[in-house]
C-alpha cells in the first residue's frame, strides 16, 4: 500500500525546506542584480540622451538656416529688381513668388518665427538667430537680437 501525505508529514516539511534556499538565493541575486542593472541603464540614458538631444538641435538649426537663405536670397532678388536700397522694408507678400512654395511653407523646425527685416540686414529666426550667428556655430551667440 503506498503513503499518502497524511501518512508521512515529515516528508512535506523537507520538501518546503529544499524548495525555499532556491527561492531566497534568487532573492539576494535579484538584490544585488537589479541596482547593477539600473545603475547602468541609467548611465546609458545620461550619456545618449544629451547626445540625441544635441543631433535633434543640430538637425534643427541646419534646416532653419536653409529657410533663413532662402528668405535672404528672395529679398536679395526684390531688392536688385525694384532698385530697393538699404534700410528698405520687405513685406512677405512681395516675397512670396520668389520662394518656392511661398514664404509660408518655410516653417522654423524648432517653433521660431521668422522675422523678415529690412534690406541689408539678415532674416531672424526667434529661435535661432540670424544666419551669420548659426555659422559661428556658438548656440550661445546666435540668439535673436533684442
Ligand atoms: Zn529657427
């Protein structure tokens, strides 16, 4: 007749002894694991987060800068065929027909607004600057005039 539980209760308290050192060595793995684990998932995040953000900046000033040329370029064009002078003031609308898909496509990547300013002198991006203060490369010197 084989044993049932009931008939050998010392044979279920050693099971629970045996199956419980697995469980707390998983444990105090898990204690020393997890922080490691963390600690340099948190080191990654530092190093490549700034660099993401600084490749998306950098993205978005050489985009804005095209869009600043183009404004450039379009009253450089307004300018040399209405006789304007320096100091002259540039309305979009005259703009318009001179770049491609109208002054409203051109949309600064980074939210500014583009300030169009009068002949001889650069276009302004809020955000970015002129041209000349995105080619210094120096982020610091290209913010908008005030
Ligand atoms: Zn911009």
């Amino acid at each position: 007749m084989p044993l049932t539980r009931e008939e050998a209760p010392g044979q279920a308290a050693t099971e629970k002894k045996s199956s419980a050192l697995p469980w707390i060595i998983g444990c105090l793995v898990a204690l020393v694991v997890l922080p490691v684990m963390i600690g340099i998932i948190g080191l990654l995040a530092a190093i490549a987060i700034p660099a993401f953000v600084q490749y998306r900046d950098d993205t978005q000033s050489t985009l804005c800068i095209n869009n600043l040329r183009q404004i450039q370029h379009a009253k450089e064009v307004a300018a040399v065929r209405n006789g304007y002078t320096n100091g002259t003031r540039i309305t979009p609308e005259l703009l318009e027909p001179l770049i491609d898909g109208g002054i409203k496509s051109l949309e600064c990547p980074g939210g500014g607004v583009y300030r169009i300013r009068p002949i001889g002198t650069e276009p302004e991006c809020t955000v970015h600057g002129t041209i000349s203060g995105l080619q210094a490369g120096d982020a610091d010197r290209a913010r908008p005039a005030p």
